[in-house]
C-alpha cells in the first residue's frame, strides 16, 4: 500500500440479531440509518473505519463487525 491510501473495509450485519435501539445511528448517522425496526447500513464497503468502528463497540448486541476486504 502506498502512503497515503486507505485500506478498504468491509461491514458484516446480522440484521436478525439486531433490537433496532439506534445505537449504531446515534455514533455513526453517516452511515448507518433506522429503517423499520432495524439499523441497517448505508454502505457496507468502506475507503476507511471512519466512525463505523464506534458503532460496532457501541452496539449492545454486537452484530456490527468492520474488517479488512
């Protein structure tokens, strides 16, 4: 990788594991949204973590996982 370039990332979702409480909206609103009763992401492949990795720590239900592509 050459400086300056990001690695791309990618989201996992168990959307069946997720109690739709907003946690991921309320760290991450870029990208993540409440639709119905459930959270679910914008996008799911990323330049860069941004905020998405506080959304998986902030997730009581821990079904948001950010990982390398």
């Amino acid at each position: 990788m050459k400086k300056g370039e990001t690695m791309p990332f990618k989201i996992s979702f168990k959307e069946d594991d997720c109690i739709g409480c907003g946690a991921c909206v309320a760290v991450c609103g870029e990208n993540w949204e409440l639709k119905g009763n459930k959270a679910k992401p914008k996008k799911t492949k990323l330049k860069d973590k941004a905020c998405n990795v506080d959304a998986a720590e902030t997730c009581p239900m821990g079904c948001i996982k950010v990982e390398p592509e």
